[in-house]
C-alpha cells in the first residue's frame, strides 16, 4: 500500500521511520512489530482503545523507552535514541500524557530546561541579559497558545492541570525542528484551550514540522488529522489518509468490529 508520503509525491527522508518495533512489559505484548513513518507537514492522529500501545509507542520513538527489537529512523539516519534528550538533539519533542515537568522549578526553568539557553544564559554569569530575552519568549509562547498566567517565575506545583499541559505544549513547539509527538495534548484543558492547541497543532504542520497526536477525544482529532493510524493489541490495523474516513471506519478498527464480522 502506498504511503501517504509517495501518493502526495514527497522525496524527502521521513521525520520519524519505525520499523518492526517490539516492546513488552513482563508477560504484556505492549508492541508486536509496529510499523509508523511520520513526514513533515503532516498531522497523525495515533488512535486505539485504552492499552492498545499508544503511550508505549510515543515513549519508544522519543527514547524514553528503548524497543527490545526494530529500527528507528529520524530524517533517514538509523538511530537508537537513549533518552529524551537523544530524540530532542534530533529536533523531535514530546508532550506527555504523564507530564514531565519539573514541579518546583518556575514555568520560565521548565521552558528552557536542557536547552542552550539555559547553560549559558540563567546559569551563566551574563546570564541578566538572556533571562530577559528568555522570559519574553516564554511569554510569547504562552500567549500563543493563549494562557495568562500571574508570572513565568512562578513554580510549576502552583498551576492548574490544564496551565501544566500548557506550558509542556508551549515549551514542545518552542524547540522543535522536525518533529512533535503528543499523547493527550488536550486531556486536562477546557474547550476554548483545547480549540487553541487544535490551531496550534495545525499551524505546527504548516511550518513543515510532523506532528502525532494521541487523543481519545475523536470527532476533534479528527477534524485536524491529515493522516490516521489505529492500534489494537500493539499492532497497526489501519493507517490511511484522514479525507473521507469516517467515524464509524475508525471506530470499527479500534474495537476490531471488521475482523470479527468478516472473518
Ligand atoms: N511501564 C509499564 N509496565 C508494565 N506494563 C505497561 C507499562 N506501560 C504500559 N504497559 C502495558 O502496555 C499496554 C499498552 O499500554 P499503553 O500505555 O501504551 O496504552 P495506551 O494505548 O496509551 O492506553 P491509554 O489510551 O489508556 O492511554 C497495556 O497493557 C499496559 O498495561
Ligand atoms: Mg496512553
């Protein structure tokens, strides 16, 4: 079956290219050989019933997992990612469903945290310079996605659910080149922020960036989705152009409806 990448004619590498990827956890076959390309400008809505692997899989292409078997390519270079930090240096971010911020640090140390910025600008000693230029950015970036907060410098404990996954997406599309996976973007966030990381996530594509995202939440992911995948049981049953897909097809993949009817 032709990619989605060949029918629209794309010659350039795949951001993201997993192959055959395998992860189980004790006695569960979290993935049993899962196949994925993820291309820039494009928006994956990664979907599947609860437990199907879609968490597992983000984790395993942004090196917070490592597979026990199958290959990784980014921008066509076979890699093994070891960490976070791994897939950040290749221009690919997350956005967790388990967040990962760093509570007690302020909005403004978790938007800049492993980055350049960070080494030789608050911790440097011209640092005053580069905070400042780091505080308007975080405020820009924040803005965008249209959260008012009381300040960046306030520690991350005292937000909000919905302020946290924020300033994750925030600091996600600050720093990415090439790639954002996010699993469960809007899951903590009130309808006017979730319709703002919808733009955002469109807009994030727009730029030439692939973007994946998990969500439960399937008639919005699916107004904004270019391209879906469905697991099931670590395994992918339908990844096809997002145009003329139907609820109900997506549904039926999820739940396996089609196989059990038709054999
Ligand atoms: N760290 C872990 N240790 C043991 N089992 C795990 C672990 N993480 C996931 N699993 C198991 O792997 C399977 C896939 O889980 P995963 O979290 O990837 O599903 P999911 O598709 O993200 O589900 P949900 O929609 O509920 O978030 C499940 O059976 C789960 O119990
Ligand atoms: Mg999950």
């Amino acid at each position: 079956m032709p990619t989605s990448a060949s029918i629209e004619g794309r010659d350039e590498p795949a951001v993201i290219r997993a192959r055959g990827l395998i992860k189980t956890f004790g006695h569960v076959a979290a993935l049993q050989g899962v196949d994925l390309e993820l291309y820039g400008g494009e928006v994956v809505a990664l979907l599947g019933d609860n437990g199907a692997g879609k968490s597992t899989l983000t984790k395993c292409l942004c090196g917070v997992y490592q597979p026990d078997a199958g290959e990784l390519e980014l921008a066509g270079r076979p890699v093994q990612l070891r960490s976070i930090r791994d897939a950040e240096a290749y221009g690919i971010s997350v956005v967790y469903q388990d967040l990962a911020l760093a509570p007690d640090l302020t909005v403004l140390e978790n938007i800049f945290l492993g980055h350049e910025l960070l080494r030789t600008g608050l911790l440097g000693r011209a640092g005053a310079l580069a905070r400042g230029e780091m505080a308007q950015r975080a405020d820009a970036a924040l803005q965008a996605l249209g959260i008012d907060l009381p300040s960046v410098r306030i520690p991350v404990s005292e937000l909000s659910g919905g302020q946290r996954q924020a300033v994750a997406i925030a600091r996600a599309t600050m720093w990415t080149r090439a790639g954002i996976l996010m699993d469960e973007p809007t899951a903590a966030l009130g309808t006017r922020q979730s319709d703002i990381v919808a733009n955002l996530i469109t807009a994030t594509a727009a730029r030439g960036l692939g973007v994946m995202v998990i969500s439960h939440d399937l008639p919005r992911v699916m107004e904004i989705a270019t391209r879906v995948i469905v697991l099931r049981h670590g395994r992918v049953v339908l990844d096809t152009p997002a145009q003329g897909l139907s609820r109900r097809d997506v549904v039926d993949a999820m739940v396996g409806y089609a196989e059990e009817v038709h054999g």
